[in-house]
C-alpha cells in the first residue's frame, strides 16, 4: 500500500487504487499542503483532488517520458479512425437509414 504523497509532482503514473479496481493512468499536476490534484487519462480526461495521506492500494510504476509520449501517440492514432464515414464506397442506406445522418453524413 502506498498513499498519494508518494507520487511526485507533474509525473505519470500506473495505479491501482483498490484492490478490485482497474489500472489506471494518473498524473500529479497540483499539489497543496495536504492535496494533490490528479488527471486520470480514462475516457473524459477527469481531474479529482485527493489527500496525501489517503491509501493506495497499490502505484504499479511511474512511466518514463518516453512511455508518456508513445501513449499520447496510440490516443492519437485511435482518434484517426473516429473520423470515418459511415457511408462506404458500394454502401447503400435502407430505407429511412439516412434520415438519421447529419449534414456531413455522420450518425
């Protein structure tokens, strides 16, 4: 167990912060006498202010600046395809398919 006075200012971080609970990747970006401010990169990029001294179950390891920017490289990879049309070469809508598109043809 550690507790998230052990995480170093503006650094990146694997956790988990209960035993039951996903690996998540977190970075210090605040720090106040008795909080931090952590970013959790999930899918809405969420900060949250914890106690120094509250529990965690368990800081996997700090990831290198290397890592941290391969990460931010595969996010920016899977954003390329987010961008895709619906409507293919050789695609053709059912009926009343296409009302539900926008303006640019996207759901």
């Amino acid at each position: 167990m550690g507790t998230y006075n052990q995480l170093a200012l503006l650094q990146h971080y694997l956790v988990k912060e209960k035993e039951d609970s996903e690996i998540t990747l977190v970075q210090t970006v605040m720090e106040t006498g008795k909080c931090v401010l952590l970013m959790y990169y999930d899918e809405f990029d969420t900060t949250i202010w914890k106690k120094k001294d509250e529990a965690i179950f368990e800081i996997i390891e700090e990831l290198t600046a290397d890592q941290v920017a391969e990460y931010g490289e595969l996010l920016n990879n899977e954003d390329d395809y987010s961008d895709w049309e619906l409507e293919e070469p050789g695609y053709s809508f059912e009926e009343g398919e296409d009302e539900l598109l926008d303006e640019e043809g996207k759901l």
